[in-house]
C-alpha cells in the first residue's frame, strides 16, 4: 500500500486488483501517540508513532490535507491522584 496526497485527499493506493480508496476521517489518540484513520471503503489502519516527534508530524501532515471536521480527538482520561 502507498500513500500520497493529491487534490486534498489522502490516498491509499493498493495492488491492481483494488481500486484506490482515500482518508475519510482520522481519530487521534494523544495518550497512546496512535492516529486510526478511516478510508472511503471504511477500512481502519492504526498509526502508531513511536516518538513524540513523529507523532507531531502526522498529526501536522493530517492538519494540512484533512478538513477540521474530519479530524477527531478521543476524550484524555485522566487518573484521579489518591
């Protein structure tokens, strides 16, 4: 699979047997650094990013392609210190 960007969509581009589908959406996790995005077919594939720095980078890179409204972040749970 292969991903470019091309007219303001995020394409997924397959083998020969599967037409091209692109990024509908993106959930955004901060605690787990993971970004699950979501295609046109609605197949999911989770990023998970290694680094802080990589993580800033695909969620920049999904800022600049992908409408606000197409961006999701999960709710930060957060323990309660006893």
């Amino acid at each position: 699979m292969i991903l470019s960007c091309y007219n303001n969509h995020i394409w997924l581009h397959h083998s020969m047997d599967k037409e091209d589908e692109w990024i509908m959406r993106v959930v955004v996790n901060i605690g787990r650094r993971t970004i699950l995005c979501v295609s046109s077919d609605g197949d999911e594939k989770l990023v998970e990013c290694d680094s802080p720095q990589e993580f800033i980078n695909v969620v920049e890179f999904c800022k600049t392609v992908l409408d606000p409204e197409d961006i999701f972040y999960e709710e930060v749970k957060v323990a309660r210190a006893r």
